[in-house]
C-alpha cells in the first residue's frame, strides 16, 4: 500500500540515544533540555530570532492570533487545510476569503485590498505546497492598512525566498511538524516571530499564561514533549537528503506525466523549493476522479489536498472563490516521500499515464 506520502523514521538505535538522556533526567515535559536544544538549532537553521516548539501547528496559529491580539475579521486563503480557517473561528474571529492566484495557487494579493474593511485586522495567509505567496505585497498591503500578517508556513520547511527561509515572513509564522511533513517531531509545530515584545506573550501564552507565579495572560497547554523533540533533532540533520531526494522524484514525475496535459503550481523566481508535495492539477474534475479511483485500484492513496475550497464548509456561509472551487475539484496530491522507490513511482506514472490516455 503507497499513501500520498510516507513518514520517515530513523534508525531506531538514534532515537534510542535522546531517550537515554530523558530517562537520565526524568524530564520529559515543561521545556525540557531537548525541547530546549531543537528551539535552538531551528533558530539557526531558519534564520529566525524566536522559535517557540508547540505540540502541533494548528496550536500554532491560534496562539499566534491570541498574541497579536485579533478579534474581528481576518482575511484568508480558501486553499488550505482546513486548520487555517477553523484557527480564525476557533479564536471567535471571522474568516473573510480572498481568491487565489492561478499560477500559485496562493493567496491573490490583488483581492485582498478589495476585502479590507473596518473590521479587518490581519491577513492569514499560506504558503501553499511550500510555494511562497507574493510576501512584498502582501507586506505592502499590511503596512498600507495598519494590518497584521501572519503566515501559515506549515508546508514550507527547508524552503527559501530570496535566500531567506519562508519561516521568518510576517509578523508570525507557523510551522506544522506532523508526521505527515518533510521534517517532522511525530506531533508537533513552532511560532516564529522576530518581534521581541510579541515572542515573550507567545512564550507565556503557550505555557497556561503564566511563569512561575506570576500570571500574565489567560494561556493555554501550547507545550510539547521531550520524546517529540528527540524525533525532530534525530532528523533536523537528514533534512537536505530528503528534499534533494524528493526533488529527484518530483523531476521523474514531471518527465513522465507533464506530455499528458497535467499542470503544476507555479515556483516563482529566487525560490529555493524544498518539494514538500507533488500536486497535479487536472483537466476536469472527471480526470481526477478516473486517476484517483484506478490508483486505488492497485492500493495507491493520492490526496485531494485541499478540498473542499474552505469558503464551500458546509459551516460557513463563505464568498464565492471561483478559482479556489475550481483548483479544489482538480488537484489531486501524487505520492512522495523519501523513501518511495523508482519501482513503485513507475506503476504510479503508469498507472497515471493510461488513465488519461
């Protein structure tokens, strides 16, 4: 059976080697020295001054609107995982949507000056497959309208724009560490901000609001675990080998699949991408639908990601998106990992292939 993707654990014996130094210590939880020692190498890694490790991504988001304080009308992205949205609405805050770029299939910066109004205080936008969203726009925008931005850059770990990591754009980032992702903690995600005065309400936020006794904020069990951080620092090293090996894939893909009018998302110029997911977007939603289903067929698990398009919840009464609804009935996500062989990428590619013959 081939998922749409594969987590990748380590040679157990690794993992083995941070678990001695948690049992050691008997400390496993409330930011341990493991916890303590990936927020450092991440920082360093990403470029970025304050990195807080979180138990997951969707977390993430919410404390990052709790920080920046937001209460009334955020403007977002129809495509995405449905975490981005149902953060906003989680937080009591409204979800306004913006359509998305063709090329991209990010965020369209042209339509969001058109949504701004007198309630609007941030723009929440993604990153979508780890393809950055036009940030000198947006940023642009922000600062024309005294708005917040944050970015949901939950696919974009190892990815660069203009040399910088995708991470340290807006006032905050997130990032999701889920198994599902290109470096993950098994459950995990970080808040990234170079914000002083913000990065110390974001630490007492994701720690139930206060520092020892003294209470500061109503917060909340943002924390994650030592066992968590030992995956991530076991694999933090072994990031470079899996995006080039996924690189290798998405090409072969390409090379194969590209002849039979398949598109794929736009890379804009002075990106470094890191592969994160291999989207096709298809003629017609019927194309899909024949693909997925003769996949299936032979036990191989693509992913419509995203769908729905997030203003089609069937609890929200959301804007029309057409390009958004359109792209949500025909992208369908190959499988792609680093550990998928040539073997088992050619029945993919075969399968694909004759499927739209």
């Amino acid at each position: 059976m081939l998922n749409v993707t594969r987590t990748y654990l380590p040679p157990l014996e690794e993992y083995v080697k941070y678990l001695e130094k948690v049992w050691d210590k008997s400390w496993v939880t409330n930011h341990g020295p493991l916890v303590q020692e990936l927020e450092t190498r991440l920082k360093k890694t990403l470029g970025v001054k304050h990195l807080f490790f979180t138990s997951n991504g969707t977390i993430a988001i919410q404390i990052a609107i709790k920080a920046l304080g937001l209460k009334k009308e955020i403007i977002t992205t129809p495509f995405s995982y449905v975490a981005t949205t149902n953060s906003i609405l989680w937080e009591n805050c409204k979800p306004v949507f913006a359509d998305i770029k063709k090329d991209t299939c990010c965020i369209d910066p042209d339509l969001i000056e058109k949504k701004i109004t007198t309630k609007t205080e941030a723009i929440l936008a993604t990153h979508v497959y780890g393809i950055p969203c036009d940030v000198e726009k947006i940023e642009n925008i922000a600062k024309k309208h005294k708005l917040k931005v944050i970015y949901d850059a939950a696919h974009t770990f190892g990815a660069k724009y203009k040399g910088k990591s995708l991470a340290s754009y807006g006032d905050v980032s997130t990032l999701s560490f889920h198994a599902t992702k290109l470096f993950h903690t098994i459950e995990g995600g970080a808040i990234i901000t170079n914000n002083d005065k913000l990065a110390k309400k974001i630490f007492v936020l994701r720690s139930f609001g206060h520092i020892d006794d003294n209470y500061f904020e109503i917060g909340i069990n943002g924390k994650n675990s030592e066992f968590h951080a030992a995956m991530g620092l076991c694999l933090l090293n072994k990031v470079p080998s899996f995006i080039k090996r996924r690189k290798e894939i998405s090409e072969r893909y390409d090379n194969a699949l590209l002849r039979y009018g398949i598109k794929r998302p736009f890379i804009p110029e002075k990106t470094e991408y890191n592969n994160a997911y291999y989207p096709i977007i298809l003629k017609s939603e019927k194309d899909l639908l024949t693909v997925r289903r003769d996949l299936q067929k032979n036990e191989i698990f693509p992913r419509r990601y995203f769908y729905p398009s997030l203003n089609k919840l069937p609890f929200l009464k959301g804007e029309k998106c057409p390009v958004s609804e359109d792209y949500a009935k025909r992208v369908l996500c190959l499988p792609l990992s680093f550990e998928l062989s040539n073997t088992d990428q050619n029945r993919i590619i075969k399968i694909v292939s004759n499927s739209l013959k």
